[in-house]
C-alpha cells in the first residue's frame, strides 16, 4: 500500500527546524494587538455587535438556546457555539445598564456608527464597568479563537511545505492584517468560523500528508471539527468541501483504484459523519423537532428579513460586486472607515502578485498537490459567500469568506515568495513581516481613533469669522450657516466635497437626516447623500446650542453619456429618520430644501465644424459668435474658450443719438461662469425695458468682485473703444 507523502522540493530551508520560538512570538504579539484594538474600537461599533451581545447575554442569563420565534435579537438565527461561550465569559458581569450605555438610533441604523450616544460611541476614560465591561470581555473571546487560527495557519503551513518562509510570512499575513486583528477584537462569530475553518484544513492535511492511513479517531476528529465550524456559523458548512476532497484524496492513495479504494472511502466518510453527528448532530435534531427544519429556515428567513434584496443579483452583478471586496480583506473596520484609496490600490496590486505568484509556483512544481486542499477551501467559503450575497445586500466583506482565512494567508505567502530567489526569500520574509507588524501596530492611531472621535464645535475664532448674511433656517431647529461646493467642475462618477456649517439654535428633538442632491435641468438626480451628518458621529440629538459644526461629505456624481455637459444644482435639506420620513421645512417658506451651489459635470463634446469669426473676443473666457436684438429683448450666443474661477457679470446698455444711456441692465451670466466647460455654448437671454427705443447698443462683460471689465477686441485682435462691443 502506498500513501501521499508530504514532500517538497528541495531548498535550504527544506527539513530546518519548525520556527516554533517565532510563531510563538507571532502569536503573542497578535493577542496584545487584539487587547489593542479591543480598547480602541468603541463599544458596540463592531457591525451587528449590539445583536451578538443580546444573543450572547441571553447564553449568559439563561443557559439555553433562545427561541427564536421570540428572539432576542437578528443574530440568535446563528448557530450557538459562538454565543454560548461568549456567554458564559459574560456571565458574571452586571450588564443591567445596557440601555443606559447603548441606543441604536433609527437615525443610524443603516449601520453607521450605530452607538449613537457619545457616551457610547467615545472610547472609555477610564475603566469600563457594566455591559461595555461586559462586551470587551466578551471580545477577548473573539481574541483566542484568533489566537487559534494564527497558531492553525503556522502548523499547517509547516505540514505542508516545510519551510520556514513560507510557515513564517503565512503566519505573519494572518497575525499582523488589521482587518483579521480587528474581527479578532469584536464581538461576532466570523472568528470563530475562521478558527474552526483552520481546524478543519489543518486535520485534512494531517490525513493527507501522513505516511499510513487515518486512525478513526483522527476520522473522528475531522468530523467534529466539521461539526464545530457549523455551529460556530452557518457558513462554516462551506469547510465540508475541503474535509470531504482529503477523504477521497486518501482514499486514492491505494494503488491499484478499484473495488477497495471505495471501501475505504466510505469506511473514513462514515468515522467522519460519526464526528460531525457527535459535535453538532444535537443541533439539527432540536431544530427539526422545534422549528421542523434542521437549519430553522422560516426563523432565520423572518430574522433577516430586512437584509433580503428586493431582487436577487445576476452573475453580471455578483462578479461587477467581487472586486470591490477585496479592500476588505485588509480593511473596512465600519461603515466608511478605512485606509486611504492610495494604499487599497497598492494592496491590490501586492494581492494580483501573489496571485500571480502562486501560478509562478505551480508551474515551477513547488506547490506540493497536498496545497490543493487550501484552494478547495478558499473555493467552498466563496461559494457560499455568493450564494448569501445574491440574495442579501450588506454582505459586500471579506468576512464572510472567514472559514478559508487561513487557507488564503497560505497561498498568499506561497504566491509573494514565489518571486523571490530562494536565498533571499527569509530576509524578504522578515521585511514582509516587519512591514505588517508596522501596519497593524500604527493602525489604532491612523484609523479607528481618528474615525471614531466625537466633532468638536467650532471655536470661537472660527464662528466670528463666519458670514452673518445668507443663512437658512429649517424648522427642526438647525440653521445652514455657510456652504461650500469645492469643485465647480468635475468628471461623472468622480465625487464632489460639499462644506456645510451648521448651527443649533434650540434643543434638537431627534436624530435628523441630512440629504444631499444633485439634480440637473431635466430634475434627473445626479448624486444623493442621504445620512446623518458629521459622518455619523454625533446625533443631532446631541448637538449643543448654539454650538456650530462643520460637516463635511463627498458625493459622487453621475452623468447619461452624450455630447452635451450637464449641469447640476446641489440642493440639502433635513428629513425625519424614521418612516414616513418627513421633510423638514424652511422657516419662511414653503420649500424643504435650498440650493447651495453648481456643479459642472464634463462630458465629450464634439468639435466645432465650420464656425465663423467671433463678433467679439473676451480674453480669456469667452468669445461672442451671436447677438440678434428685437424690441426689449436681447439673445447672445458666447461659447466658452476657458474655464473662469470668478462670477462674471453681463452688462447691456442702450444709447440714443447723443451717445447718452437711456436703458441698462447688469446681471450675473447664467450659467455662472465658474461652471462654464471650454468649448461650450452659453446662450443668454435678457430684457431690458427700453432697449427697442435706443440708437445704439452695447455689450460687455466684468468682474464683479473688482469691476474691471474684461478686454474685448475683435478677432484680428482690435480692441473695442471701453470694451464695450456695439451691437447696433
């Protein structure tokens, strides 16, 4: 009888010694970063951590499964393991305070920042007590089952590869990724699927890579551990697929394949069902008999409810939706908060490397066929990611691939060394190392803390130097200050920065929503920002009086492809956050929103064909190619050769025979100049009572700040006597 043998290539750190001094120290330095991100990141902001911390306090007050037709919160449809646990670490600390300390405001409950009381969402001064004591104990829970996935990838990479470079940088990818340590530092059961995902590739490489034929206790082993990452998350389903290829892998290994390769198969598939039975089979008996399904599909349908898409996505969409995930892996720590777009583009071309790497490896045969068992892991947690994705929206994260977590820091670190020589490959281990210890230990600072301060007023030096004219009122309380559109023009789909200054004039009586919209001539919406302001930092709620914030958002913008460039209007106004979502009116008026600026959105347009001389040439803005006058009323034709910075004001004067003005007329050019697009044609319009009755008329345009009116001259380049171009 023969057996798959782990075996590898040869090279110098082949049959070295297991860096088990190093790993230790891996591990170490990954439960102290956790205790880290633990106190940085503030109570209840992990994503659903309110959720899992009522499930956990059930385990704790109860010692049972919670009902969940009667559930205590969305997150009991979950398997157990996780819960209970936590629970019980839980269990001795008084969490009677916890509507005291937690208020998920309707207001934020799209997941933003969902601690909506600062004294909630602001990191502890000092020692927590109560429920927040309660869920950073809680959250330590999370740190082991880390701890064990760290320690899981190191052995398993050594199982299979044994070298050095590959168990160190593996363990390194894991130990020292921000997103990992942070799902580590929360209360939620994507670590403990992850941990039991590790479990379960570690024991099928065991089987695989040993030198006789599994003993049923290993069988059994595998099997529980199957079981374990069931119940940890209903994903943890997905690590079966890898468990069951190492079964018909070893079964293969008889030689000749015939009648006894599949007696064998079925003989190690049995041990294992029996496993898997012991660890969660109690689980799937309790369910069928209480809910008549052995997952409690009607209860875990009716609890996620609210997360189901309208539409389930096409493949186009799942695989359009993909790419976007992938920041996540290292990032996206909450709703908006991450590294910057710089650094993101910069990881992804270090992940297309390793994935590129890792077919460098292939071909170069030093990945041994035992590895295969990490892609048909990573391959199961992604299959199950899609399914759960089409048909429910917020699940757009690298979380929920968690059972293949380290599977994927294997091939990674197999792919990165692939191209390095072999004799540099420990040193860039060690450099690749410190880089992401680096990373992991500045993140706290750079990131989480930054994200999560509570907005400051502004001072006093800052207020006094605001405009006392042109301010708004809305009928909640909150006065619109000054605006601010930072791009006058920009590209479709690029963002645009909006400024605004806000004020509380009296005690805000609810957690308002601010909306933001672009809206061309056509009323099409080009760009909406519908969430609470200061970036969900601070309910309005909790605004002081008097006090003024500056709120400051992106919003991106899109446009209908086409040959004419769209102009926008930016309008903002507040609403209720609860259904029917009331709009909030303007004292004084009948509208419930204010304009606050233009926008320009660029677009192709074609060149001009045939054109001829300009009437007039307004250096360097504009030139006049039309100007027809009848009666009162005057239609010009300029076309844009630049992009102004200013406001540029039109003037019309109408003169008799003694060259005396007898009408006149000074209005802002519509559009405003600084949305202008060179190229474009602006057509004006304008009545000026009396016009029909003059000799003569001129034309011109200026300055407004300054009043100096902008030079004209014929397009031989004659100057105009004054600037003013006569039109009749």
């Amino acid at each position: 009888m023969h057996s798959v043998r782990s075996e590898t290539s040869a090279s110098p750190e082949h049959g070295s010694a297991y860096p088990r001094a190093l790993i230790c120290a891996f591990v170490l330095l990954f439960v102290g970063l956790c205790a880290v991100y633990n106190i940085a990141f503030p109570a209840f902001e992990g994503v659903d951590e309110f959720s899992h911390f009522l499930t956990a306090s059930w385990f704790a007050d109860h010692g049972s499964i919670p009902d969940l037709n009667h559930a205590p919160s969305h997150e009991a449809y979950q398997p157990p393991l996780y819960h209970a646990v936590a629970g019980a670490a839980m269990n001795s600390f008084d969490r009677s305070d916890f509507d005291l300390v937690y208020e998920q405001a309707p207001d934020l409950g799209d997941g933003f920042h969902m601690a909506a009381r600062p004294v909630a969402a602001t990191r502890q001064v000092v020692a927590p007590s109560g429920s927040v004591l309660a869920l950073r104990i809680g959250r330590e829970v999370s740190a082991l089952f880390g701890a064990l996935v760290v320690a899981l990838t190191a052995s398993t990479a050594w199982l299979l590869f044994r070298r050095a470079d590959v168990t160190l940088l593996a363990t390194a990818l894991v130990a020292f990724n921000p997103k990992f340590i942070h799902m580590s530092a929360v209360l939620s059961n994507d670590i403990a699927v992850a941990a039991g995902g590790a479990l379960v590739v570690w024991l099928a490489v065991r089987i695989v890579a040993s030198r006789s034929a599994p003993k049923p206790r290993v069988l059994l082993a595998l099997g529980a551990a199957c079981g374990l990452s069931m119940l940890a998350k209903l994903n943890g389903l997905s690590i079966l697929m890898p468990a069951g290829i190492a079964l018909i892998m070893r079964s293969c290994a008889l030689r000749p394949i015939g009648p006894a390769t599949a007696r064998q198969l079925f003989k190690m598939c049995v041990w294992t069902a029996a496993g898997f039975a012991a660890a969660a089979g109690w689980y799937l008996v309790f369910n069928t008999f209480t809910y008549g399904h052995p997952l409690a599909l009607n209860q875990f349908q009716q609890l996620t409810a609210f997360g189901l898409r309208d539409t389930p996505l096409s493949l186009t969409q799942i695989l359009t939706g993909l790419r976007p995930i992938l920041p996540t892996v290292w990032g996206s720590f909450g709703f908006g908060i991450g590294f910057p777009t710089v650094f993101d583009q910069l990881m992804e071309v270090g992940a297309g490397l390793a994935i590129a790497g890792l077919g460098l490896a292939l071909l170069r045969r030093q990945a041994h066929p035992n590895a295969s068992l990490l892609g048909f892991a990573w391959l199961g947690a992604l299959l199950a990611f899609v399914v759960w994705m089409r048909s429910y929206s917020f699940s757009e994260s690298a979380r929920f691939l968690a059972p293949a977590a380290s599977s994927s820091a294997i091939l990674c670190a197999l792919g990165v060394l692939a191209w390095f020589p072999r004799r540099l490959s420990l040193p860039a281990t060690a450099a690749l190392s410190t880089l992401g210890l680096i990373l992991a230990l500045t993140t706290p600072w750079t990131v989480l803390i930054p994200a999560y301060e509570i907005p400051q007023p502004l001072d006093a030096a800052r207020v006094n130097g605001l405009p006392a004219g042109g301010r708004v009122r809305f009928d909640n309380g909150i006065e619109l200050v000054q605006a601010r559109v930072a791009q006058s023009r920009i590209a479709a789909g690029e963002p645009v920065r909006i400024t605004l200054i806000w004020r509380a004039t009296r005690p805000i009586d609810d957690g308002y929503v601010r909306l933001i919209e672009a809206i061309d001539a056509r009323g099409v919406r080009l760009g909406r920002e519908d969430r609470p302001p200061l970036g969900g930092k601070l309910s309005t709620r909790y605004w002081d009086v008097d006090a003024v914030y500056e709120d400051t958002v992106d919003v991106p913008l899109t446009a209908e492809r086409g040959s004419e460039p769209t102009l926008a209007a930016v309008f903002v106004s507040w609403h209720r956050p609860r259904a029917p979502y009331a709009a909030v009116a303007v004292v004084g008026s009948s509208a419930v929103s204010v304009p606050v600026g233009e926008i320009r959105l660029r677009t192709s347009m074609p060149p001009r064909a045939g054109a001829a001389p300009p009437l007039a040439v307004f250096a360097p803005w504009a030139e006049l190619e039309q100007a027809n006058i009848s009666g009162d009323d005057a239609r010009l034709v300029l076309r844009a050769i630049g992009e102004p910075g200013q406001n540029l004001t039109l003037f019309l004067h109408g003169y008799d025979a003694a060259g005396q003005i007898i009408a006149q007329v000074d209005v802002p050019v519509k559009p405003a100049a600084p949305v202008w697009l060179a190229g474009e044609e602006i057509v004006i319009t304008q009545r000026v009572n009396g016009l029909s009755t003059a000799d003569r008329v001129g034309f011109g345009l200026y300055d407004p700040a300054t009043g100096v009116r902008l030079i004209a001259t014929t397009s031989s380049g004659g100057r105009f006597v004054d600037d003013i171009v006569l039109l009749r």
